[in-house]
C-alpha cells in the first residue's frame, strides 16, 4: 500500500474513534437528563437534589469524553487512549452507575 494510502487509513481510523467519543460523550448528557428530569418525575419523589447531583455528574462525565476525543483528534492521534485518561473515565462512569443504582434503590 502506498504512503498516501496508510495515511488516509489512519486518518478514517483517527475520525472514526472521534466520533465513537462524541457519542459517549452524547450518550453521557442523555444519561443526566434521564437521571436529573424524567426519573425524578417517574418515580414522583419528592427531594429532587440527588438526581440533579447525578445528573451534572454525567453531564461532567460526556463532557470529559467529548474533549478528550477531540483533543485526540486534533493530535491526529491514532496510538491507544491514554490508560489514565481511560482510568478516569472509566472510574467515573463506575462511581456514577452505583450511585444512580443506590439512590434508586432507596428512593421511595
């Protein structure tokens, strides 16, 4: 394969790990409007303070996905996610499941 022919691999392949962050990162804002807005309206509960903390929680998190993508992408960064980087996020995401997970769990 020539050299122009990896380097337009690369770059696909670069675009297309962009966009699988963008779209974690868009999932992340759904996930806290579900969590700050609809849930609290389902299940009728009255203290609505916990799941808007949740909710901006996962706005942080999409948010985190979504710049960290686009600072790889502007690098054209086709080398694997940095492992802390990846560590964050995906410790964030764990903490924030169980959270959301317990405050369901107790809510009446």
């Amino acid at each position: 394969m020539s050299e122009d022919g990896e380097r337009r691999r690369t770059d696909l392949a670069v675009e297309r790990t962009y966009l699988a962050w963008w779209r974690t990162g868009m999932t992340g804002y759904a996930v806290a409007l579900a969590t700050a807005r609809i849930v609290p309206d389902l299940a009728q509960t009255k203290t609505q303070w916990p799941y808007t903390l949740l909710g901006i929680g996962f706005v942080l998190l999409g948010t985190g996905c979504l710049v960290y993508g686009e600072v790889r992408r502007r690098r054209g960064d086709a080398e694997e996610a940095s492992p802390a980087a990846t560590l964050i996020l995906t410790a964030g995401g764990a903490v924030l499941g169980i959270a959301l997970i317990a405050l369901l769990a107790i809510a009446p």
